[in-house]
C-alpha cells in the first residue's frame, strides 16, 4: 500500500500543476477576453472535448488495464500499443465529421472557425495520446512530466500573445501548438521502450469492439460535463455560454481529479483481480479508496457551497457574477460523480463489468441530456445545470440498484471468503 500512494502523490503533484495553470488561466481570459470573446473559447472547448472522447474510444482504459496484465512482456506491450493505434486509425474519420457536425450545429461555432478548426485537431491528437501505456507499465511520473511542459509552454504562449478581446482566435491555435509538442515527446519516450508500429485492420476493429462499452461510459461522462455549454452555444448568447461554462469548467476540472485516481486502480486492481489475490483483500482496498473518493467528493461540494463562489467573484470581476450562482447549482455534481466513479471505476471495472457501466451511463445520460437541453432552452444556464445534476443521480440510483440486486457477487455476502 505504500508505493501505492507514493504513487498517488506523484500523481497529484503534477495536478497541482493543472490546478495552478487554471487558476492563471481562468481569471486571465476572464479579464482580458471579456465574458463574450471568453465564451466563444469555451464553446471551442466542447468541440475540442467531443472529438477527442471519440477519438480515444475509450481506448486508454482498456489499454492501461491490457499493458498492466501483459507480466511485463515488451511483446506483448508492442503488440497492443499496434492495435491501438490502427484503431484510432479507423476513427479517424469518424471523430472528424464529429467535429464538423458539432460546429455546423451552433452557430458561434460557425461564426469563429479558426477557433472551432483548431480544436477539432487537437481532439485528434489527445485522442492518439500514450499515456496509457505508461500508466500500465506503472509508470506514471512520464505522463505527468510531460503534462506540466505542456501548461507551461502554452501559459507563456498565451501570456504572451493573448492581450485583448480580438486575441480570442488565438487561444486554440496556441492549444493545438502545444498539444502537437507534448505528443510529440510523448511518442519519442514510448519508441525508447518498444517499436511503433501498425496492426492489421482486424486487429483494431477488434480493439474497437473491446473498447465499446469504455466509450460508452467515457463518451456519457464526456457529454454529461459539456452538454450545457453545448446546449447554451447552440440557444443563446455567448455571455451566457461564458457564465455557465465558467462555472462547468470550474467543476470539471475538480472532477478531473478523478482521472489520475481512476486509471492508477482499475490498473492495480484489475492487475490483482488478475493475479488471484484474496477476495478479501481485494475488496477492502476497493471500498477503502471508495471512502477517501466520496470523502473528497463532499469536501468539493461543500466548497463550491460556501468558499470558493466569493473567490471565484473576486478573481474573475463584476462581469462574471452569474458564474458563481451556477457553480452553487452545480456543487452537488462533487459528492455524486465521487460516488458514481467509486462504484463504477473502482469495484465494476477491474471486475471487467464494463458493460454494465456502459449501459447505466448510456441510461443516464439520455436522461441528463434531454433535461439539460430542455433547461437551456427554458431558463438558461440555471435551467441547465439543474438538468446535470438530474442525469447524475439518474446514474446513482441505476449503479445502486445494480449492485444492491448482485450483492452476493459483488461484496461475497453469503459466500465462502478468503
């Protein structure tokens, strides 16, 4: 357990990272920009989001929990770093109509194209991203290294070169240079470990139905943290995109924490499922990261109840004021994505119940969409964070339902333990 959260920390020391590129970030383009530049660039962003979740496909669950049970053969490691990248391959073309249908779709997607092109590249190249396969190999100090030269390069680029509201063209642009670096790097340190190379067609399409039912799961959470801001930059004014999507970048960052912690244990727990440790072990260490996850997930709403709106206020200036009032509708996302994710990523997962995820979150987020883009439509950003937090617990109470029906399975209640 220890190297387990020696590992962990390191994890989240680069977050720290993340943390403090945003917390430059935000009020910069919050004060430079303006409220209506600064929504454009976070309409951009649901693209950039949308291209990349098809592109990725889910791919980089799968792959992590396939390299961390390969017993450290390089053969078999190489083997699937080729599936992986004929799959995304194959997407490719996929993931670009995506990107053009989702700017056809919003007009102040149309409206700024240089912005919305931009991002549909890079959704492309942090869909063909190998972090993965150094989080199977257990190696994850690589991908945050390479992380963190990325915030740097593209907070002095943007720094630099973004000083009025008429820059905002500029922002995905500097993005995209970025992003094209770090991948860049990315690829060289994965060529010092194993050959890149092509598998044949079959093999990827193979990957590609593996990997469905992560991508329905990463694809619904994906739409879930973007549709409100999708839905605003389709129906509204892009002020009020600024606003709702402030406040949901505010959150989606907090629930990004997550990721780091998610893809680490279904790595090691997948890897001690696969290794046949005893069940009792097993599931302790399970529902011990569930409570420190779900703790910090009520830390997070708490947060956004009391504190960080009069912050956020501060920071950002009279012109952003809506934003904290949709960041204390959305607060309660914290506490239910921490329990959603605890249950989904840590127990279902590593158990390679992938479909039962899948389909919970597919259920869910028909629901979640549908009120969100009904609440857009009838009371703007309010309406529609209203409708997140109706497609979170719709998630909640279907992974309840689940496991409370599987218990004997699940949690062994009944069964001979050990």
């Amino acid at each position: 357990m220890g190297e387990v959260k020696k590992q962990l920390a390191l994890v989240y020391a680069g977050y720290f990272f993340r943390y403090l590129y945003l917390l430059v970030l935000i009020p910069y383009y919050a004060r430079v920009l303006g409220a209506e530049a600064y929504g454009v660039v976070l309409a951009s962003m649901t693209v950039y989001t949308m291209v990349w979740t098809v592109q990725n496909w889910g791919f980089s669950g799968a792959g992590s929990r396939n390299i961390a049970t390969s017993s450290g053969s390089l053969e078999v490691q190489q083997r699937e770093l080729a599936r992986h990248m004929m799959a995304r391959l194959i997407l490719l073309p996929v993931a670009l109509l995506v990107g053009a249908l989702t700017i056809y779709s919003a007009p102040l997607l149309r409206d700024h194209m240089v912005s919305s092109l931009a991002a549909v590249v890079c959704g492309v190249l942090a869909g063909f991203n190998v972090g993965w396969f150094f989080q199977g190999r257990m190696n994850f100090n690589t991908p945050i290294v390479i992380e963190i030269l990325g915030f740097i390069s593209m907070l002095a680029m943007v720094l630099m070169l973004v000083r009025t509201p008429e820059d905002n063209e500029l922002v995905m642009p500097l993005l995209l240079i970025s992003t094209l670096a770090s991948t860049a790097l990315a690829y060289a340190m994965v060529r010092r470990i194993v050959r890149i190379g092509l598998a044949d067609f079959a093999a990827g399409w193979a990957l590609i139905k593996e990997s469905f039912p992560l991508f329905i799961s990463a694809g619904t959470w994906a739409l879930m943290l973007n549709i409100g801001t999708y839905a605003l930059a389709m129906r509204s004014t892009p002020d009020q995109v600024a606003y709702f999507g402030t406040a949901e970048k505010v959150v989606s960052t907090g629930l990004a924490l997550l990721g780091p912690a998610g893809q680490f244990f279904v790595t090691w727990f997948s890897k001690m499922v696969h290794e046949s440790e005893s069940r009792d072990s097993v599931l302790s260490r399970q529902l011990q990261a569930s409570r420190w996850v779900i703790a910090g997930g009520a830390v997070g709403t708490v947060s956004c109840l009391t504190f960080v709106p009069p912050v956020l206020d501060f920071a950002l200036g009279n012109k952003f004021v809506g934003a904290s009032d949709i960041l204390r509708l959305l607060s309660p996302l914290f506490l239910l994505a921490a329990f959603n994710h605890a249950v989904a990523v840590y127990l279902l997962l590593p158990r390679r119940l992938d479909r039962v995820v899948s389909m919970a979150a597919a259920a869910s987020t028909v629901i979640g969409v549908a009120l969100t883009v009904w609440g857009a439509s009838v009371n703007g950003g309010a309406g529609a964070a209203l409708g997140r937090i109706a497609g979170e617990v719709a998630y909640s109470v279907i992974l309840v339902a689940y496991c409370y029906r599987n218990r004997r399975m699940l949690f062994f209640i009944g069964a001979a333990r050990g």
